[in-house]
C-alpha cells in the first residue's frame, strides 16, 4: 500500500501549511484562525514541524502523518506513552496536529468546515448547502454529480461556490433557498 496520497488538485485552497513559514520567529495560524507564537519551542521542535509539514506537501498519507504525531514514539509525545492533556495543550502537539489535518482535509479523509473553507474563498460545503437548499447532503452531492449544480471536488469532498448556488437558486421556480 502506498503512503502517497494521488490528488489531482493536492491543495486548492492553500490549506497546507509551508514548511518555510515554520520558524521561531513566527506565528502559525491553526485551521480554525487561532494564532500560535512558535517562539518557546525548541529547534528541534521546529526541524519536526518543518518535516511533518515537508510530508503533508509531499502528499504522504493521513495515517502516516498521524502516526507521526500520535503513534508509538512519536516525536510531540516527548516519551510519554500516553497522550495527557498537558502533551494536547503544548504549542508543539497543537501544531502537528494542525499539519496533519490540513493534509486530511487535502486527502479527503476530514471534511472542512464551513468555518475552515470561508477564510480562503467564497465557498461552502455540502452540509451547509444542503441546509440552504432543504434537502439532504446525498441530494446535493447528486446534483453536482449529475451537473445541475456546480461544484468543486476537494479530496472526497465537493466544494460549492457561493455564486454557483445563488445562480443555481435563482433558476428555481418559486424558490426557497435560505440565503446562501
């Protein structure tokens, strides 16, 4: 089994992190647009965020990265067997784990949020069309399937313009598409 993930747009949207921006002297912003000073951690600390984030832009699967940062031995563990609220609260495991979700979201394997996707462009997720157009997130994938609605595919996932959905509401007689 491979450990690379075969994506035809790896990151549209820019979720990756740059493993350039991985330095002391800057902050790193989680996915969910909390800023993180990388300032107390070691340069070591920063050589394993540097790679992890090197592996994600590579395309190295999901699993692998979460071995990474989760497995037996993992580096952020700092030799703990155990992952302890205090490993989950350091700045270090906090942005491994970031890293690896962003590559998820890459991957497929996690679907963004509409929370995630709104800071890099105008676009929403099937769930939220789905509430918009009242119907389920099945009928929504099947009609950017069958062409009706436009939609982006992002990993397993489609992404939807938030124009594409207006025009598409407006096509709709008497319709009552809540505000997109």
């Amino acid at each position: 089994m491979s450990e690379t993930s075969h994506l035809e747009k790896p990151d549209p949207l820019g979720f990756l992190v740059n493993p350039a921006n991985i330095r002391p002297d800057k902050k790193h912003t989680l996915i969910d647009g909390t800023d993180i000073s990388l300032v107390e951690l070691l340069s070591e600390d920063i050589n394993f965020l540097s790679q992890l984030a090197t592996k994600a832009m590579q395309q190295v699967g999901y699993f692998v990265l979460l071995r990474l940062v989760r497995g037996p031995g993992a580096y952020p563990l700092k030799g703990s067997i155990y992952i302890t609220k205090t490993i989950t609260s350091s700045v270090l495991f906090r942005v491994a784990e970031d890293i690896v979700s962003r590559a998820a979201c890459c991957q497929g394997v996690l679907i963004p949020s509409q929370q995630m996707v709104d800071k890099f462009e105008n676009l929403l997720t099937v769930p939220s069309v789905a509430d918009i157009l009242d119907v389920t997130r099945v009928a929504v994938n099947q009609m950017i399937r069958s062409g009706i609605l436009k939609g982006e595919r992002y990993g397993r996932t489609f992404l939807i313009r938030r124009g594409d959905l207006e025009q598409f509401c407006a096509s709709l007689p008497g319709s009552k598409c809540k505000r997109p």
